[in-house]
C-alpha cells in the first residue's frame, strides 16, 4: 500500500468515528521523517481512543500495522506512526496549543470530510489561504 493510500485509509477510520477537521499533511519535499500526517480533532478522551482504536484496526485490515503508539492512556494527543505516514488524534484544545498545521506551514494541506456533497478535497498551502476582511467599524462623534 502506497503511504498517500494509507493516508487516506487512516483520514477516513477517523471519520467513522466522528472525528472532526480532519488534515492530510504532505510533508514529502519538507522532510525525510515521514511523507504524511493525518491531523484530526476529537471532542473526548473516550472518543480519542475509540478514533485511535478504529485506525489500528483499519490499518490492520489492509495489511498495515503501526511501529509505535504514544498518549493513548490520556489521550489528549494520541500519536500512531506507521513510519511513512503518522497519524495524530488531537483533542481541540492540544491540537490549537501545538498547531501542527502552522509549523508545517509549507506542507500541502488535503482537507478530508464525509460529506458526498462537500466531498472535494482542495490542495492549499497555508501560506496561500485568504485573509478575511475585517469590516470597518465607524466612531460615532459627539456631532453626531
């Protein structure tokens, strides 16, 4: 299986146990550490585990399995890593505190969901993303 295969194999476990936000980082010209990160938010430590749980067996089914496991019993930050692709559950909170995403600011981002509809999955960089506009505010002045 190709490490971008198990990627998605992993983004998708996810899924299916309601993680959320979840992030395929490709960090292919960035590093020789590993080719992807699969970044996702969970709203619970029994719901952190239970994500973690569906991966590993996931990546079982096809014929993958993960060389090290770490942050399972607090479960705050769940790390699988399958050598060429690591998979981190985060809690929401953790997950803004560490900001994987900022400091692989140069990665390749692929946005996963599971909604058909919504189900394209757009290749941006950090650094390329829109700003939003801020609206103006006016003062009141005491003529007024």
């Amino acid at each position: 299986m190709t490490s971008k295969s198990l990627a998605k194999v992993i983004a998708h476990a996810a899924l299916s146990k309601k993680a959320h936000d979840v992030t395929i980082l490709d960090l292919r010209k960035l590093t020789t550490m590993t080719d992807y990160f699969v970044i996702c938010s969970v709203d619970s430590d029994t719901q952190a585990r239970a994500v973690a749980d569906a991966i590993k067996n996931e990546s079982l089914d096809k014929g993958e399995s993960s060389v090290r496991k770490e942050g399972y019993s607090e479960a705050r930050w769940v790390l699988l890593d399958y050598v060429d692709v690591v998979a981190h559950v985060f809690h929401k909170e953790t997950r803004e505190f560490y900001s994987l995403e900022k400091l692989w600011g140069d990665a390749t981002f692929e946005y996963v969901n599971d909604d058909p509809a919504r189900n394209v999955r757009s290749r941006v960089k950090a650094d390329t993303a829109q700003p939003t506009k801020k609206k103006s505010v006016r003062k009141k002045t005491a003529k007024e």
